[in-house]
C-alpha cells in the first residue's frame, strides 16, 4: 500500500477530491493521510498529489504488519497478559513488575 500524508490544506483538500473520485484506489482515509492501494493508479495519485504540491505531500510505501514474523514471543504475550488483567487501571509499568514480561525501557530501545 501507499501512505500518503498532507501537511497543507490546499493538498488536503485535493487528496480529499482524489479519493472522493477514485474509491476503488482507496484502502483507508485518515484526514490528513490515506492508503492506497499499490497499484497504478494509486501511485498515479500519490505522485500527482506530490507534483501538485510538493514537499506538502509525503508518500512511503508501506508493509503488513506480521506480529509473528516481527515481534518477540514475549512481547506478544505481554500485550496479551496485559489486556486480560484483573485491574483496567493498572499501568503497565506496575503490571510487568516481578514478572518475566519485558519491562517499557527494555521495550523503547528494542527495534523490531
């Protein structure tokens, strides 16, 4: 998929009239960005968005995410164990204390 980010509102507003005009391109909206599809016409889009307003246009290509692939068993278990816990308000941070979950600095520093 394509990721594109406006930081104007004039591209704002012509991402808004590409996508409004060309849904089938169009995975997902968010306002300011939207996914398109990797396809032709949604590189023509993005490309046409960047030609019309240049450094207010970011496009990056983008990846699916594959948390088996790329995320440590642990932390699958982590994120798991913490949303089944018996208090909501509980803070990570005190959740993951005395445990064998991966604590949030060893986390921060940790690239996937």
């Amino acid at each position: 998929m394509l990721l594109v980010v406006t930081y104007s509102r004039a591209a704002r507003q012509t991402l808004r009239n590409a996508c409004n005009r060309h849904e089938a391109a169009v995975v997902q909206r968010f306002g300011r960005a939207a996914l398109l599809a990797a396809t032709e016409l949604g590189a023509f889009l993005a490309l046409r968005l960047r030609a019309k307003h240049g450094g207010d246009v970011q496009v990056e290509r983008t990846a699916t995410f594959n948390e088996f692939e790329a995320v440590p068993e642990a932390v699958r278990d982590a994120a798991a164990a913490y949303e089944d816990r018996e208090h909501p308000s509980t803070p990570y941070a005190a959740f993951a204390a005395g445990t064998d979950h991966p604590d949030v600095d060893s986390m921060r520093d940790a690239e996937l």
